[in-house]
C-alpha cells in the first residue's frame, strides 16, 4: 500500500482520543481536529483500531499483504516490529 500523501492530508488515530496529521517521513504532529474534507483539499483518516479488527482477520484467513504495507503500518505506530516480521514471514 503506497499511501496517498501527495493527494491527501492523512490522519492517524491510536485510541487515546488524540488525533494525529501524518507527515511524508512518517512522523506525527498531534493536532485538535481533522479538517473536512473537500474535492481539492481531500482528507484520509486511519484508525489504528481498525487494522487490529483486519489483523485477526488476516491471520485466521491467511489472507497476504504486501511487505510495502506491512512496513507502513509499521512506521505508522500500528503494529509492532515483531508483528511486522511475522507478517513479512508469511
């Protein structure tokens, strides 16, 4: 998964209530809120909470992504360096 930062401000959440603008070079800037999204300045938010949901999913499915995806989510914060070489094992 090649994530999209030229075309959209991405938003990252962790579950503690926080909300955070993802950069190019992956680091975080907590903000207080998610701008709207509009057709020329369009917003993409991922929620952390929702990858463990498609965790459990893609384990009891052997369902495979692609290392490029299982590296961003690592860099991201979403899942955690052992989990990212269990899933680039596969």
């Amino acid at each position: 998964m090649k994530i999209p930062f030229e075309k959209y401000t991405i938003y990252v959440t962790f579950g503690d209530d926080k909300i955070y603008e993802l950069k190019e070079d992956f680091s975080k800037e907590l903000v207080s809120e998610i701008k709207v999204s509009t057709p020329k300045n369009p917003t993409l938010v991922l929620h952390k909470q929702q990858l463990d949901y498609a965790k459990a999913f893609y384990k009891e499915n052997s369902i495979k992504l692609d290392k490029e995806t299982w590296n961003n989510y690592y860099k991201i914060g979403f899942i955690t360096l052992d989990e990212l070489k269990e899933f680039n094992e596969k």
